[in-house]
C-alpha cells in the first residue's frame, strides 16, 4: 500500500491482506469503536438470521482473503503492529487455520467466497496463482481466485489461469505500487475483458494513498476496455463519487462493499449521505464484500452496516446474494 504499508515478504511472498489503516505520524492509539475487535457469541445465528429474514439462501462475499498459511501469518503480525504506528487499533476478529476460517464462512451460510490474493513484485503472481489453484480444488464453495502484474509475460499466465479454471482475478493497485494503465497489462485486460471475468480492484487511494490510486488510471484502463469487468474494492474508499461516476459510465463496472459504511471506517472515511440515491439507482452493480478474515469486527456488522443505510430489502437482496449470483452464475 502507500509508502509501503501493509508489504510484507515471506520467502518471497506478498502478506498483503486487504485495507490498510492511515499513517498518522505514530500517534497514541486512539480507542476502537465498541464492538471492535469482539465476536458476538451467536455469530452464526445472528448472520444467518439477517440473510434469512430476507428469504435469501445465504450470502455471496467477493471479498475474502485466503493465500497461502506463511502470507498470512505475516499479514497479522503487521496489523498487530500497526496500532502504535498509525493511531488506530486493528485487532484481527478472525484467526485460525485455513479450514476453520473456511468452515465458519459456511456457518454464516456464505455460499460463494474467494482467496484475494496479489503481488507486490515481478516474479510473484503466477506463484500465487498456482496455489491458487490448488486452493480451488480443495475448496469447491471458493471462486477460483487469480491474480496479476504489470510484467512480461503477464498476458499469458492471465490465459492460463483462466484455462485453468479461474473465475475472478485480483489486482491491488496500493500494495503493487503500479499504474493500472501500464501498458504491460494492456494484453491481460483484453484477455480478461474477452472471458468477461471480473476483475476485484483495490483502486481507491484510502485508507493510505499510493501513488497510482485514485480514478484517473482506471479512467484510461476503461477507455481501452470499456467491457472490462472490473469491481471496484471498497466502494472505491475514500474517492467514493468519482468511482460511482466511472460506474454509471461502464455498465460492466460494479463496487463491492468491503468495509464501506462500517463504523470503524465511517471514522475516517465517511460515505457522503448525499450519495445514497445513486447507491441505490446502481443497486444491481454493488455487491457484498467484508474482507475476512483480517476485519476489526464482527462479520455481521458490515451486514447491519448495509442495513442502516436504509436502502430497502429489494436492495439488500441483490448486495448480498443476488448479483453476486448472478454475476458468477452461481
């Protein structure tokens, strides 16, 4: 991410695992909002019960991270650490192994979700990939996840993965420090605007900035792939309206919701109120997205979060299962 938070090697490999907080100088530690960090105890019941009041078969998260066990490993000792350096607390709600973080998105009755994972250097992403892969097949409930990077050769393992059975790419603009308009990705979009596989996109220059984020390098990549399906990540955080004028633009564009509107995000990146109604004109385009494991928060609270915006269960329905669906053909 921006000036290099959230980059972790491993033996090589990226321990990025989603947002990262602000830097703030190394500011006291400001509290977390009540609830922060915390699980309720009947997690389980009080998802479910969201999605079933609604009379949905479950939930569609296009946001979830799984890579590999040493990746994430690392990825909690930074946030672990982040706190005293940035002013803002990030416990991790959701540790464990791979299969009990697995298991227990089946508990809340997700029914698709993916393995978010990308590179910070050359040489990375067809590692991950075929972990990835592997990843897959070991696990039929998680949209076979990929990824990329502006380097030779990207073209090529982009049309492998997707031979390989890939359903959603990843790319991280912040933690790979690139411009998403490099001309070494040119071919890759194309292969991907072709397959019509879309593209989860951390673009947006929040919580930390980079020097590639912000809507004006996805603007260019549009205007070459005008049915490149990317999805926005986070609402686009905090450039929230420009990436909702990208989307009312590129009818294949959409945003996930991953962290938007939660309380732990409202404190420094608000989503401005008077944008409410062109959240629900794009309703179809906005899908579920929360971030687990690496969240602040209990799972269900970016669900009472969606809730409170008061957009009407026709709304909901569509975030949280139906266009997801839809999307993957699920």
């Amino acid at each position: 991410m921006g000036s290099g938070v959230g980059r972790a090697d491993v033996d090589g490999a990226e321990g990025g695992g989603g947002t990262a907080p602000p830097q703030q100088g190394g500011a006291e530690v400001r509290p977390a909002p009540e609830g922060v960090g915390v699980r309720p105890p009947q997690e389980g019941a009080e998802v479910r019960q969201f999605w079933e009041g609604l009379g949905l078969p479950g939930l569609v998260d296009v946001h979830t991270h799984f890579m590999p066990e040493r990746v994430l490993r690392k990825v909690w000792e930074y946030f672990d650490a982040v706190g005293p350096l940035t002013g803002l607390d990030w416990p991790i709600t959701y540790r464990g192994e791979e299969g009990e973080r697995a298991a227990l998105l089946r508990q809340f009755g997700v029914r698709a979700f993916t393995a978010m994972l990308y590179p910070h250097k050359p040489g990375m992403a067809e590692w991950l990939n075929g972990w990835a892969v592997d990843f897959a097949r070991r696990t039929p409930d998680c949209l076979h996840t990929a990824t990329l990077f502006p380097e030779p050769g990207v073209a090529s393992y982009v049309r492998r993965a997707v031979d390989e059975g890939a359903r959603v790419f990843k790319a991280h603009v912040q933690v790979g420090a690139y411009d998403p308009a490099d001309e070494l990705l040119d071919a890759a979009w194309g292969v991907l605007a072709e397959a019509g596989i879309p593209v989860v996109i951390h673009c947006g220059s929040g919580p930390a900035p980079g020097k590639h984020t912000g809507p004006e390098p996805i603007r260019r990549v549009l205007a070459r792939h005008p049915r490149l399906r990317l999805v926005v990540a986070h609402m686009g955080m905090p450039e929230y309206e420009d990436f909702l004028d990208i989307a009312e633009r590129y009818g294949e564009v959409r945003l996930d919701t991953t962290m938007a509107f939660t309380d732990f995000s409202e404190r420094f990146a608000p989503f401005p109120r008077r944008a409410l109604p062109r959240l629900d004109d794009l309703g179809e385009r906005i899908l579920l997205g929360s971030d687990f494991p690496n969240i602040p928060y209990a799972y269900v609270h970016q669900l009472h979060a969606l809730e409170r915006l008061g957009l009407g269960d026709d709304w909901l329905r569509a975030v949280c299962y139906g266009n997801g669906a839809r999307l993957f053909g699920l």
